[in-house]
C-alpha cells in the first residue's frame, strides 16, 4: 500500500498457500502444471510462498523430492528457513491442502491475480508517462498497448486435441499436396531448395549454419526480401543481434538494386544512370514491404519471444508474421549467466523451437560453425554446430552454407571471392529429404541467385 493508492494489491493468500501445499504433496504433477500456466516466482505476492516455490522448483530441476522434509532442508543450507518463519510455518501451510484435488483452481486464481497487478502496474506506468510525456502521443499509445499485450506472454497453455481433428487436418494437407497447391509453406524464393523442403513450414524451426563471411546473413536477408515482396507475402520480423537496421536496410537496398555499396560510399554513381535508376526502384520497394527489424544487440531469448508475439498480435488484422528471422544465435544472452554454456544453448534451442509452435510460424535462426570442419579439410556436418547438440537436435531443417572450394583466412574468415558457387546443404530436414542444392553468391552486392547449374 502507498499514499497514492491505499488500495491492496489483488492477491490471496489461501490460494497461494494452497498451491504450495499441492507443490509439497504432489510436485511431480503440481510444479510442471504450474509452469505450463506461466507461473513464476513473480506470480506470488506473500514473499514466504515466493520463497517456498522458489525452492520448490529447483528441488524439481535437481529432480528431488518436494515434500516438507526436503524443503525445510534446502532453506537451511541456504541460511533462508527462518525468513519463512522456521518448521512450524511450512508444517501449518502443508497442512492447507490435504489434497491436490483443486489445484487447477489455485493455479488459476494465483496467475489471474499476479495478471491484475500487472496490469495494475502498467496502467499506473502509462499515467505517469501520459502526465510527463514529452514524445509523440501515438508512440506512448503504441508502447502501452505493446506492454499489455504483452503481459499474457508468460501463457503456454496448450489444449489436447482429439486425433479425429488432427487427422482432419492432415486430409486437407495431403488434398493440397495431391493436388499441387499451396500447403501453407513460405517459399524462400530459391528454386532449388523449396524444391527439396517445399518451403519453410509453418511451426517448425530452420537452423542456418555458416562460417564467417559465408553469407549466412546475406541469405537470410534475401529470405526476407522475397518472402516480404512475394505477390502472397507476408510480414517478416528480423531480429538483428549484430547490425543495426540502418546497416540492414542499406544491405538489402544494395542487393536488391544489385549495385555496389562501395561506389555509392565514394559517391561514384553519376546523377543519371541504369543504376541510379535500380535504386530508386528497389528503394520505392522495399519503403511498401512487410519487413519489420528489432536491432538491440541485448536480448534474451524471453524478450526476442515477447517481442515476437506481440507483433504478431499487433500485424494480426494482415496476417500476423508470415516467418522470424534470428541472427544469430551465439549472440543471444543468456537468462542465467552462470549456467554452462551448453545448457544456455539447449534452452534457447528449446524456446526459439517453442516459439514457431507457439504463433504457428516458421523461425531461422542463424548459427555460427565450428573451425573443425576447416581443420579436418572437409565439408561441414551437423556436429560443426558451436556450443550445443541441442541445435541439431531441436532444429526441424538444418541448412549448411559454405563454399564449394573452402579456404579461410588467419583469422577464420572465409577468403573473399567476388562471385562464387555456394552449397546449401540440407544437412537434416525432420519430414523430408537431405540433399546440397546449389546458389550463385555475389559478394560484391551481398546478394545470392539461383545457381545456374541447378540438379532439379
């Protein structure tokens, strides 16, 4: 309570209580609903059964027991059991719930609560900022709107569907097959490759591998371009972890326009021209595209997901995202710096997969390559994939780009050659075929093409 709002905060404690009492009488079901409901340690408001719950699932992540008996001991070692008011507090909340029989409700009135104080806080946020705003009224009511949408992004519950629904679906999609038509994929724009995956499907995550200076964000740029300028396209929302987006934007006005971005910097183009004339037109282009680009180079990958769904909620009237393009992955910072790397690898993996679930959408997500593959003096391979086998594992497609005669510099770098012929080899795709197709790459305008040696 505070001067200015005299009011408690919506929250109840028997409920929280009698959450913790199902979490101590049965965590092995209690604790993966709560998760799967988005409850957080946040989502308490008595600081005791924050605490509690707190140690409670890292009982659980140590796949320990979560009875009273390992609780009070994993508060003692850490110099925390009398700040919850000792044995006699957690044996008075065991007793809360003799039965787990109604923890779906408790569950429910927790996060409805923990929601309504959220809520609370941003409404008291947006007064604040609305009294003392100083912008554009229609950014504060962008950035408004955007955070309270966002705040049923912790959400993943997820409903069982009956098989007969699911192989209703899967008749409609064996129809579009059979018949050739659309089956809801994202075409790449690359003839050869959509040949082999028929596109980008929706749901699944697209792993893109390279070694530096390979292109792999020259390709993926031109992913979005024709997807976003495609006569059915769509909106495409790149997370840039490395360049801003005035970088981007320059990149792709140059390779679509197919003129060197060094003799723009040294102003070499004359006032009238075939190539002044390409650039107005690619720039006329992409101003009506549908790319959106987030460039800010600290992000977890629980602000990339809450960015994303956000919007997609907000492009819902056009479509919603058509695909999400991460680059790069190793650049992602970690939720918890002090776990190994590995594991902050696997769980990124894991909720960037979650994330083309989620909004039914498909993500590439871009990765460095190991030097292994250079050293060993072979083509890369799905163990070349830095810091995680998640990656491999996690990853519906996994792309291999990389030159077809590889040499690399003193400093890793790929040797530059003006224009050479790449593999893209489809090193594991989940429902599909694996096989190396074949681009054009220009590095000159960062652009690739279709090879003109095409094997389909």
């Amino acid at each position: 309570m505070t001067k200015a709002n005299p009011r408690t905060p919506p929250a109840s404690p028997e409920a929280e209580e009698s959450l913790i009492a199902c979490a101590m009488l049965d965590g092995t079901e209690t604790l993966p609903m709560c998760v799967e409901a988005g409850i957080m340690v946040e989502s308490f408001y008595d600081p005791v059964c924050r605490l509690m719950y707190e140690h409670l699932t890292r009982l659980q992540n140590d796949r320990q027991p979560t009875d009273a008996v390992m609780l009070a001991e994993s508060l003692r070692k850490a110099g925390q059991l009398d700040s919850v008011g000792g044995y006699v507090r957690i044996s008075k909340i065991e007793d809360r719930a003799p039965t787990c029989a109604h923890r779906a409700y408790y569950i429910a009135e927790v996060r409805s609560n923990h929601l309504r104080r959220q809520l609370i806080e941003e409404a008291t946020r947006a007064i604040e900022k609305a009294y003392n705003c100083q912008d554009d009224t229609a950014v504060l009511m962008d950035e408004v709107q955007s955070r309270i949408l966002g705040l049923s992004a912790s959400s993943v519950t997820q409903n069982a569907v009956a098989a007969s629904s699911v192989m209703d679906e899967v008749g409609k999609l064996v129809d579009e097959y059979l018949k050739g038509e659309p089956t809801g994929a994202v075409p790449s724009g690359f003839v050869d490759l959509d040949r082999l995956t028929f596109g980008f499907q929706r749901g699944e995550m697209t792993i893109l591998g390279a070694r530096p200076s390979c292109g792999k964000t020259a390709l993926a740029l031109n992913f979005a371009e024709n997807i976003s300028l495609a006569p059915d396209g769509g909106n495409v929302f790149i997370v840039s972890l490395e360049m801003n987006q005035a970088q981007l934007g320059f990149r792709m006005l140059t390779s679509r326009a197919r003129v060197r971005s060094d003799r723009i910097k040294r102003a070499q183009l004359g006032k009238a021209g075939d190539e002044i004339d390409r650039l107005k037109q690619s720039f006329r282009d992409l101003r009506a595209s549908r790319v959106w680009i987030d460039d800010c180079s600290f992000q977890t990958v629980n602000t990339i997901r809450a960015k994303a769904r956000t919007l997609h909620k907000r492009l819902e009237a056009q479509g919603g995202l058509k695909i999400i393009l991460i680059d790069y992955l190793q650049l992602i910072t970690a939720s918890n710096p002090k776990e190994p790397r590995e594991q902050q690898v696997s769980l990124i993996s894991k909720s960037l997969k979650g994330l083309a679930k989620e909004l039914n959408v498909p993500v590439i997500v871009l990765s460095q390559l190991s030097r292994a593959n250079v050293k060993e003096n072979r083509t890369p391979r799905l163990s070349d994939l830095r810091e995680s086998g998640s990656l491999e594992q996690d990853a519906d497609v996994v792309l291999l780009l990389y030159p077809q005669h590889a040499k690399e510099d003193e400093d890793g770098s790929t040797m530059q050659v003006a224009t050479e012929e790449m593999n893209l080899d489809v090193a594991k795709q989940r429902n599909g075929p694996c096989d190396t197709v074949k681009l054009t790459f220009n590095r000159e305008i960062t652009r690739f093409d279709n090879s003109l040696g095409s094997k389909f």
